[in-house]
C-alpha cells in the first residue's frame, strides 16, 4: 500500500520521506510503500545491508533526535524487541482512513499510536495490565520535539495535550539519521519552496553519509555525526540548484538546526532567502574559485552570508596584515549585487589620483594595510591630495559632492568616510581610471545651498566678492589648526539675503545643538573657485522641510527679533517725520561697530541700557545665550542686523510709495 500521494507541509515528516527515497533509489515519493518500509527495517539498503535498528544503535545522531529515553536505548532487557517490533506492527496496521487525522501529514487513521504500543508490549508477554502502566504516548523518543504528558521527561514547556500524529511518522522519523549532519551543535534539517531541490539536496547527503558510514560499520564502531558550516551547506545547496536547475528566482532556503537531547531541547533557523541566493549565484557564476574558499572557510563564511544578505560592507572583503582581501573583480561583484556599486567608479578614479599627486610624506600612511582607519589623517591626506587634483583641472566642487557621506545634511558636512576603504582598496591593489567620471549631484540639499551662495557672491559688490573668495582659498582646511572664520559669510547673508530671515538662515548654518559650521560649505566652494564649472542649470532652492530648528531656538530668536523692534521703536519716538524713519534705520546699521568684538559688547550693553531705561526690561543672558547656555553673541549680532535690514527696506518702500 502506498504511504503517502505527496509531500506534507511538515518539514522533518518531509526530510525523512525524502531520505528513505535516496535510500531506495525511487524515482517518487508515491513509490514508498508498506512493504519497501518493511524491507527497509530489515535492511536499510543494498549499500548498508543491515538492520535499521542496528544501524540507529549506532549513529551518535540518533539520540540527538529521539534522546536516550526511548526504549532502544533505556530498556536494556526488551528494548531492542520493542523498538523493531512496534515498527513492523505500524507498518503491517497502516492505514489511510479512520476518524482521526494527523496534526502534521493530514493523513487519516483510527488506530492510535499508543494502541500499536499496548499491542506491542503485551505481544512480547508483558501483561496488558502492567503494559497499561509503561508509557505509551507519543513523545519526544519518538517524534522530536514534540510535547508529550506520558511523563515530565518527555514534555516540553508548553505541551497542554498530546497531538494527534499518524502512527506512520513513528517509522519515517526513524530513517533520519542517514540524512542527520550537525549544523551549529544541532541536526541540520533542510527546508524549502523548491521541493526537486530538497530531494537532490538530501539524496546528496545521504549518498556522502552512507559512503562513509560503510567503512566505519564493519568494525563495530559507533558511527560519528558529520559536520559542516553554514557556508558549506549553502554552496552545496548552490550546486544542487545548478545541476538540478531549479528555479531560485522564487526559491527560499531554510537551514534548521533542532536538538531533542534532555533539557538541552532547541530548534532555530537560519533563513536564507530568495534574494541572497540569487546574489551568491551572480557571485558563484563570476568567480566561483574565490565564492568557494570564502564558503567553505567557516571563519569567513558566517559574517560573509550575513554581511551579504543585509547588504552590508564585509571587512574581509579589503587587505589586512592578516589577509590578502578580495580580488578587484570580487570586490566590484559583491558592491554590485548589493545595489551599492554608486561609489565603485568615482573611489578607482580617486585611487588613480593618489598615485599621481601624492608625495613622499603621504607614503607614511598608504603604505598601511588600515590607512583608512586613522581617520583624521586619511581624511587630511586625501583633502591635500584631492586640492592638489582641483588646481590640475582633475577635481571638482560636482565630484566632491558626489563622494560626500551626508549630501543632504545641513550644516553641510565635508566628510567623506564612506568611500575611504574603497579608494584605499584600489591603491593597494593598484587598480584606477584616468578619466573623470560623470556625476549627477545638482539636486541635492548641499548643491543647492552651494549654488544660491555663489549667487549671492555673483550679486554683491566687486570688492566684498573678492575680499570673501580670497579668504574662503586661504584659510587652512583640514588640519589641527584649522581657521576657518564662522562669521565669513555674514556680511555676505545680511545684505543680501535678509529677505531669507533668521528662521530659514539659521538651520542652513546651525547645528541642532546650536553650533555653527561653515567648514563643509566653505571647503566646496574652494573647489569651485579653484576650478569653475558650468552651474547655469543648477537650482538653488532649498526644501523648507530640510530646514529643522528647535524649538527652543525659536522661541530664542523671537526674543532678539523682539529685542531688535522695541529698539527701533524707540529710536523712531523722537522722530516726528516719518520719511525720515528709512534714514535713521541707515544710521542705526552704521553706529554697529563691523569686526571689534570689545566695541561691539559695548554697543549692545548701550542699546540694552536704553531700552531699560525706557521702562522695557531685557536680560543680557536671554539674548546673547543660546538655549544650552552658550555664548552667542555673534548669533545674536547677525539675528538683530538681519531684522534691522528688513525694517529699513520696509520703511525706504513706504518713501518711495509716497513720493
């Protein structure tokens, strides 16, 4: 009679019917009939011709999976008689039809498993009465992992009732040790969408295991579990897909690791899903020599398919004092299959100008494997490096963006972390283009404020033009004594971007912390003026939603634009012409002192004097302290000179109105 049509949704049920198929040679798994079962409990196979019941007293897997409290290995008077007995009985009573259907196959029977074993004991003269006092549930002995209440030792936490199994699972399960290999301390269960794949899987594990179990078994030794590694399972699960092509466009792969011993009891899975497989084919059909090694190292393998699979930078992939790194073609492969190839290109151009303006002090740190790893230094190497490349027309302000860590980021960052590994990979391995390549960074956050700044420079005056270029080419970038001056471009804002106002300004230059930082903008705008390009087609509106502020720096900013209209107010008082109100507000902006701090603090505590005297009550520290208690007045100077500028045009529009 035949067992079953197909397979189960269950995956050890599956494994097992899979293994006794590639024991007996058969085409189906419809082939699998009660008499090949009885045969096989007899002898396993024409390659193994013994007894499975002699062969499982010897596999060390055995007991992995239906512990040692089972009556083969802890009734050491009927034990044996049971254990072949009870599977024969099964096999001789199966049947297919019946009031009960099985949790995990959806087979039907009516004959339990606990009547096979009442009728066993009592065969072998165990009187039924104390037969009925053994236990005889279905357990942990017999089906691993399976919650039972026969006893304490054969349940598991949880187990609220027994489940309905076809006695028929009993006799397959028995087969799994001839597919049983250790996968991380537990038996490796293999479990897939792709069911041809699972049948070529373990019919290779079960020929590789009954190869060798054949040279052990004639000496009466026990048979010891075969071991392997995530790696070297996945790149047999590769060359099985291969050779029996199956589909893994939509195939998934899991790797079960279960153990059944004692209190030990366990079972995870290591997913591997659909997209890494079709990664590791791309990387197996490129350069399958190099994908082997890193597999079958179980050292590498590990972080490898996780890297891999969370698309993610493998240390390994890159040269060390302990390691020679991937070949150049691994290594665009992997960025590739990962959909992060984007910095691939730019980083082996970056590499070839290395090696053509480098100097002798820049050898001290290329010549280190881990370069990339003195951060500072790298950093500051690379910047010279890639200056030297701008004044040679090699460089750019659009290349530069294009290699940014955070292009959206404002203040603008200059870092450029992200691709030092990469370019340090190309230099070691001596790998680089000579050509530019095209970058395409005109819509980002960064470029945008890049280009309404040059702009602004474009619309000022000739001599205040020059004067902030001069200053933004000569300051030192990059090193130690970096002196790049915060307040740069504040002349630049007030009078030409006071419509702006403080609100949109601030974000743009401000930390959310509240520091300012002009580094980043100023360092590419030095590449530009060192060698133009053609921006006509670059927008330079900034998206209000990138433009963040706290808050409490809001409610800081208010209190100046205050401050800076009750001053007005004041000053307008004692005029009774109110054409005349454009040009005092042009007299106000002149009496603030321009580059000396001292002169200036002493204008401020005047004003704010005035405006105490007046009745209004303003706090020194409520104007020049940011909300975390820093020292602000530059800050505060540039808020209240940006108000100022909106008063006056507001009034100089009034007189031109009237006249």
């Amino acid at each position: 009679m035949n067992i079953v049509n197909h397979y189960t949704g269950n995956p050890m049920v599956n494994n097992a019917l899979m293994t006794i198929k590639a024991l007996a040679g058969l085409n189906d798994v419809q082939d699998i009939t009660t008499n090949l079962l009885r045969n096989m409990i007899g002898k396993v196979c024409d390659k193994l011709p013994y007894s499975l019941m002699s062969m499982n007293l010897r596999f060390k897997s055995y007991t992995m999976l239906f512990t040692k409290n089972g009556p083969l290995y802890n009734d050491k008077k009927l034990g044996e008689k049971i254990y072949e007995t009870l599977l024969v009985k099964i096999v001789d009573g199966f049947e297919s039809e019946g009031d009960k259907q099985c949790n995990l196959t959806g087979l039907h029977y009516s004959k339990t498993f606990s009547d096979f074993m009442l009728e066993t004991l009592v065969s072998l003269g165990i009187q039924e009465k104390e037969a009925k006092k053994k236990d005889l549930t279905l357990n942990r002995c017999w089906f691993p992992l399976l919650g039972g209440l026969g006893s304490d030792a054969q349940s598991l936490p949880m187990a609220k009732q027994t489940y309905h199994v076809h006695p028929i699972c009993v006799v397959l399960l028995q087969f799994l040790p001839f597919c049983a290999y250790i996968y991380k301390k537990g038996i490796l269960l293999i479990d897939s969408t792709a069911l041809e794949f699972c049948e070529e899987f373990v019919e290779e594990k079960v020929n590789n295991l009954v190869d060798k179990v054949k040279e052990v078994v004639a000496t009466n030794a026990p048979i010891e579990n075969m071991k392997g590694a995530k790696g070297n399972y996945v790149l047999e699960a590769l060359e099985v897909m291969e050779r029996c092509k199956a589909d893994c466009e939509y195939t998934d792969v899991n790797l079960w690791s279960f153990s059944n011993s004692g209190a030990g009891a366990s079972c995870f899975i290591d997913r591997v899903p659909n997209e890494l497989l079709r990664q590791l084919f791309v990387l197996r059909n490129r350069h399958k020599g190099e994908l082997e090694h890193i597999l079958t190292d179980s050292f590498l393998s590990s972080g490898f398919l996780e890297c891999l699979s969370d698309k993610k930078e493998w240390k390994f992939l890159y040269p060390s004092k302990m390691n020679e790194g991937v070949s150049v073609q691994f290594f665009e492969s992997y960025w590739k299959v990962i959909r992060k190839e984007k910095l691939i290109t730019i980083a082996q151009y970056i590499s070839g100008l290395v090696m053509k303006y480098r100097d002798a002090k820049d050898m001290t740190i290329l010549n280190k494997t881990d370069a990339y790893e003195i951060k500072n230094d790298y950093a500051s190497l690379l910047n010279r490096i890639l200056l030297r490349a701008t004044e040679k027309g090699d460089w750019s302000m659009s290349c530069q963006l294009s290699i940014l860590d955070a292009p959206e980021q404002l203040p603008v960052s200059y870092r450029c972390t992200q691709i030092h590994k990469l370019i340090h990979f190309y230099y070691q391995k001596g790998a680089s283009i000579s050509i530019m390549p095209m970058v395409n960074v005109k819509d980002t956050t960064t470029s945008h404020l890049c280009v309404r700044i040059i702009k602004l420079l474009e619309q000022t005056s000739e001599y205040q033009r020059a004067k902030i270029i001069d200053r933004i080419l000569n300051f030192r970038y990059g090193d130690k004594n970096n002196d790049v001056d915060s307040s740069i471009l504040d002349e630049l804002l007030i009078e030409n971007a006071w419509k702006e106002g403080i609100y949109r300004l601030y974000p743009l230059f401000y930390s959310m912390g509240g520091i300012k930082n002009v580094y980043g903008v100023c360092s590419l705008l030095r590449l530009y003026y060192m060698n133009k390009e053609d921006l006509s087609s670059w927008e330079d509106e900034i998206d209000s939603s990138s433009l963040q502020i706290d808050p409490d720096i809001k409610k800081w900013l208010d209190r100046i634009n205050n401050f800076t209209c009750q001053y007005i107010d004041d000053r307008f008082q004692s005029v009774v012409d109110k054409s005349k109100y454009a040009a005092l507000c042009e007299k106000i902006k002149r009496s603030i002192p321009r580059s000396d701090l001292r002169l200036q603090i002493i204008w401020f505590h005047s004003i704010m004097q005035r405006l105490n005297e007046s009745g209004k009550e303003w706090n020194e520290y409520d104007l020049v302290y940011d909300p975390w208690g820093n020292y602000a007045f530059k800050t505060f100077l540039f808020a209240f000179r940006l108000k100022l500028n909106e008063i006056s045009f507001i009034y100089f529009n009034n007189n031109l109105i009237n006249e």
